[in-house]
C-alpha cells in the first residue's frame, strides 16, 4: 500500500495554485479544495488492503472535473499503474494531477490517446452514454461504466444550500440537482434569491454556444407553460410535470411544484434507472424505495464522501480484483 505517497500527492496539490479551467476561478477553487478535502487522511486510511489490479485507465469526462482525484488515491494507494484518457481539450487540471504524482514518485500518467483502453485490466469510464458505446468495444478486462446519471433535490426551506449544490461544477455532473421539487408556493422567488447569491459567491465559468442555447429554449418554454426567473448566471424554470426532462444545465434549475414530498418521489420514480442521488430537506425515508445511490441534506449533494455507494456500487471494493 502507498496511502502515504498519496497523502504526499493530495498535500502536493493543495499547496499548488487552483489550476485554470471553464470554471471560474472563485468556482474552480470551491470545488478543487472541496474535492482535496474527501481525500482525508481518516478515509485514506481506510482504503482496504488486498488484491490490486497492475493497470487500470480512468476515461474522463469534460464536466467533473475533480472526478478523477478519489478514483486515482484509491488505485494509486494500491499500487496499480493509472493512465487518464481525457478529451482532447485537456484542462490543467490533469497536468497539475499528473506533475504532482511524478513529484512524490506515483504512477500516473495521461493521454489523449482512446485506444489507450485495450490492454488495462481495469477502465473505469465516467460521462454520456455515447461515450460508454464508444469504447466498450475496445475493452479487454473489467470495466465500470458511469453513464448518463441525474439527481434531485426537495426542498422547503434550504434554499441557499440547494443553490450552492446548483453552483458547484456550474451545475454539470451527476450529482448536481438537475430538478427541484418543492411544496413552498413561493419556490420560485426562494430559489431565484438564493441562485443569485451563489452567482455573486462563485460566478459562472464558461458556457458553450449548445448549453446556452438549450437554457434559452427552456427558458422559453418556462415563459409560456410556467415561469421564468433569470439573472447575471443563472436561470430557474418552473415548469408544468409533463414537460419535466431531467437535464443538465449551468446554473439553470427545472423547478417542478408539488403538493407533498411523496408526490416529488413519485414523479421522480418515473425516471427509474438514470436517478443517481437525492437531496432533501424533508423525509429521507420516502425516498429509500427508489433506491438512489445516496440520500443526503441540501448542500451535499456535490460533497460527497470517499467511501459511499457510486450508482449502485461500493466503488472502492469494485475496484479491487
């Protein structure tokens, strides 16, 4: 085991500078320290022993950009050699991950090179669904797939913590609240406060021309089904449940109104096997029947621990052989 080499490589990494990203800088550094901070030396500590796999490739996605930090702790605590495949735009991110592993000597290295996938004994591969079709062929040894994956959040009260989850990562990722049911008649103006807060707390990064062009045609569709709320950043879009699409969007909220909690849990239910995590200020227990991979309060949705269940696996004994 070299829990201490990685120890060495995460303490590397908080002393360097928040490296550069679509993510504004206020925004890159929430969840680069944020993302540091899981790698704890109790939950280091507690990565268990045993068979390694020599090899693995971590294919990442353009969005989370942390993800690959507690995947590469884990394997690299191990021992087993880590290649990231990341898009061809790379961000420094990778290269300050990189750099730092070979500063304390641990095998990481990165490529922009899919065929890189072949011969690993483990992939592990994080972003669409395309993506997972893409190079599933290419595949040789285990692989665990994270695919398209979306989480939701209810919320009466908690509204400044719901936002920051918004904010995190621009609102990208599986565990962002891509929808947000409440029960407050007054959601809407609630909701829209505390996403303007949050703006002013960790701006919003870069939007490509396709995410902004589909927040606009929501928004649109907001104005003449529901209603609207926008400002400098962000967007909330209250909608009628049958124009519900579970879609990601930064800073841009679908706010479904509902009479209960169990009402929220049963339009969500619908969506079946794409429900990652639930967010609740409510009743924790309503929402055990779908079976999300975590129930947790506001605010901690795009915290998450090191040791949890990651869309229906114990991810860390996952990677073990």
């Amino acid at each position: 085991m070299r829990i201490a080499d990685v120890k060495a490589w995460r303490d590397h990494l908080l002393a360097l500078p928040v490296p550069s990203s679509h993510l504004s800088p206020a925004g890159a550094e929430e969840v680069w320290l944020g993302a540091l901070a899981a790698l704890s030396n109790e939950a280091l500590d507690a990565i268990d022993d045993g068979p390694a796999y020599k090899t693995a490739v971590l294919v990442c996605a353009r969005t989370v950009l942390t993800a690959p930090l507690e995947w590469c702790a884990v394997l690299l605590a191990r021992g087993t050699r880590v290649t990231l495949k990341v898009p061809s735009a790379s961000p420094g991110w990778t290269d300050a991950m990189v750099n730092a592993a070979a500063h304390v000597g641990l095998p990481l290295t990165a490529t922009t090179d899919r065929s890189v996938v072949a011969n690993a004994e483990l992939v592990v591969a994080m972003g669409t669904d395309e993506t997972m079709d893409a190079v599933r062929p290419l595949i040789s040894g285990t692989f665990i797939e994270l695919g398209h994956r979306f989480s939701v959040a209810y919320v009466t009260q908690d509204w400044q913590a719901v936002a920051q989850d918004a904010a995190r990562h621009d609102g990208r990722g599986c565990f962002s609240p891509t929808v947000v049911l409440s029960s407050d008649p007054n959601a809407i103006e609630h909701l829209a406060k505390a996403m303007a807060a949050t703006q002013e707390q960790w701006p919003l990064g870069d939007v490509s021309p396709i995410e902004g062009a589909t927040s606009r045609a929501r928004g649109a569709l907001a104005r003449v089904t529901g209603r609207c709320l926008s400002g400098d950043g962000w967007s909330v879009h209250q909608l009628p449940v049958e124009h519900l699409e579970p879609t990601a969007l930064p800073r841009s909220i679908a706010l479904i109104a509902v009479a209960n909690e169990q009402e929220a849990v049963d339009i969500i239910a619908r969506f079946g096997r794409w429900l990652s995590c639930v967010s609740t200020d409510g009743d924790p227990a309503l929402w055990q029947g779908l079976q999300p991979s975590r129930i947790v309060a506001p605010g901690d949705l795009q915290r998450p621990v090191l040791h949890r269940i990651h869309d229906g696996l114990d991810w860390v004994r996952a990677t073990r052989p």
